[in-house]
C-alpha cells in the first residue's frame, strides 16, 4: 500500500514533502519544508543532512505547537533547554550536538527570514561538549573486505546492482549520496575514470576507476539496467517505475543486509567502507594530503582523525611508558 502511494505521490507531483512530514499539520509541514528549503539554497547542506535536521525540528514544533500557528513569543528559554536535554535521551554525544546545532539554526533562520526578536532564545539552545578527534575509526580488515563483497549474490539483477554499488563505496571511498548520483556521461570507459559531482564540498572530481569497480558496473548495466530505461542515472530501481533514480537508503540497506549476513550487528553504515579505504592508503605508505584528496576533504584536518589508525607510525614516534626499558 506504501509503495502504491508513494508512486501516486510521484504522478500528483507531490513527491517534494518528504515522507515524515505527511502525517503532519499543514503548519508544520509547511514550516519544515520552508526551513528545509532555506537549508539547501542558503546553506547548501546535502539531502541526508536537511533530512536529519526537518525531523528535529519537526519534532520540535509538534511538540510546542502542534496544529496551532507557529509563535515563538510562546516559547521560554526554559522550553528550549528542556527541548534540547529530553530530546537527546540516550543519544551520543555527536547526535546530541546535531540536534543543537539543528534547533538554532531553525532559531537564525525565523529571525533572517521573519524578522523575529528571538535573540534570547538562540542564546538559550545550550551547547553539547564533543571533541571531534575523539573517537577511534573503526575499520575492516581486507579478510573482512572480501568476505562481505563475496556474499553478493551476482546472479540476480538485485545483486549485481548491489554488489556494483558496495564495490564503489569499498573501492573508491564514495558516499552513499556520491554513488546514487553517479551518471552513464561520468564514467569514461577509454581512459578508466569516473567523474563525481555534487559531493558534500559540491566540487567535482575526476578519479581513476579500478578495473574491478569498472568490471561490476558494466556487468551490472549490460545484464540487469533495462534498455527501455531513460534515465541517465547508472543505479536505477529495478521495479516500476524502472526510470526513477535509486535513493541513499537503497544503498544503506544494502551494506545493512550484508553486514546482517555476516552476524555484524553491531555495526552500521556506509563510513566504514570509507574508513577502511583510509586505512588500505595509510598502510600503503600514502601521505595524509592523498588521502584528503581520495576522500575528498576539503581541509586536511578532517583526515588527521586516520593518524590514529596507523599503528606503525604511533610506534616509532610514542615515548616509552613510565619506568619501562626504552
């Protein structure tokens, strides 16, 4: 039934309200959209971030106002803090300062955009300690590797297409949002590379394209991608409408499924792909500003979080514990 809506939604040309927003009061739903829309032209957040930040404030604004009109002259600073400190219940530190980052946001975006004094209440949305550099990368190891792009089963269209997006993300150190983007016009298949746009620095890139990766996408378009398919996109949904580009949760359950395969559950998510493309370079002898470049960061700090990985380096530079032969 689900399906079946979601298809008339695409035909009605209501497919731009997301889909936690259709059970919500038009003031709601109009607000997050509003808000959600300011994020992508003004702010130029990709679509996984406007998604994770509309449910906050969605949440938000139902929970204060609910099919009322939105007046934040009715909220307290009070309400803020509590907001903030009951909605981060059993969250982590990072999703935590998310949602505060999230909530006044919202607050900077009602004051550019409405004109509203809430100075007070931007001042009031308390901040989440979190050190950046913190947490260790997990990774897998290329036994682990192999394991999980074997598990495909390449001889259905589900698992070509599956396995030919897993090989991206574990060979080439994409994002989710960079695969389901790729187009058949950024693949040149003389010269073996791949062109990449819009990524989260909205750059484009041009990368070499490993035999292997190439061979599963040309397995994948010339056994499973329908010929009567218009789209120029290389992953498509498999199923009526066959035209319609396939979105990152598609590639998210994917990885889920073949971790779920392999008894993994306590892990999750695409990064770890990319972490251990971090970790094959670091191994390699590759410098910290190539792998930046591979991952396409734009600031060589985000790539430093990969020096605490590289045990080989940590060796020959760390001191000799307290009392120890050196």
């Amino acid at each position: 039934m689900s399906a079946a809506l979601r298809h008339l939604l695409v035909v009605l040309n209501a497919s731009t309200v997301p889909r936690f927003l259709w059970s919500e009061p038009d003031t709601v739903r109009h607000e997050v959209c509003r808000f959600t829309e300011y994020l992508k032209e003004v702010c130029g957040l990709a679509e996984c971030t406007r998604y994770q930040r509309g449910r906050i404030i969605r949440d938000f604004l139902g929970h204060y106002f609910g099919r009322k009109d939105i007046e934040l002259t009715r909220i307290s600073n009070r309400d803020i803090l509590r907001f903030v400190t009951r909605y981060l219940d059993g969250c982590r530190a990072g999703t935590a300062h998310v949602a505060g980052v999230t909530l006044r946001s919202y607050l900077r975006f009602r004051a550019m955009q409405y004109g509203d004094c809430i100075q007070e209440l931007i001042a009031a949305v308390p901040g989440v300690a979190g050190w950046r550099l913190a947490a260790l990368p997990e990774t897998f190891s290329d036994t682990e590797i192999g394991r999980l792009l074997s598990s495909f089963d390449r001889n259905t269209a589900c698992g070509l297409r599956d396995y030919a997006m897993i090989r991206c993300l574990a060979d080439l150190g994409l994002r989710a949002a960079e695969v389901v983007q790729i187009q058949l016009d950024h693949i040149n298949w003389r010269e073996g590379t791949l062109r990449i746009q819009r990524t989260k620095s909205r750059r484009e890139y041009v990368i070499p394209l490993p035999e292997p990766t190439g061979q599963a996408i040309a397995d994948y378009i010339r056994l499973t991608r329908k010929v009567t398919t218009t789209s120029r996109a290389v992953f498509v949904r498999l199923y009526a409408p066959a035209d319609v580009p396939i979105a990152t949760g598609c590639v998210h359950r994917a990885v889920h499924a073949a971790y779920v395969r392999f008894g993994w559950t306590d892990r999750s998510g695409t990064h770890l792909l990319r972490h251990s493309v971090a970790r094959r370079l670091l191994e390699s002898g590759s410098s910290l500003k190539e792998i930046a470049d591979v991952l396409h960061h734009q600031s060589i700090d985000t790539t430093a979080i990969y020096t605490k990985i590289d045990e080989n380096s940590l060796k020959i530079v760390a001191l000799p514990w307290p009392g120890s032969t050196s």
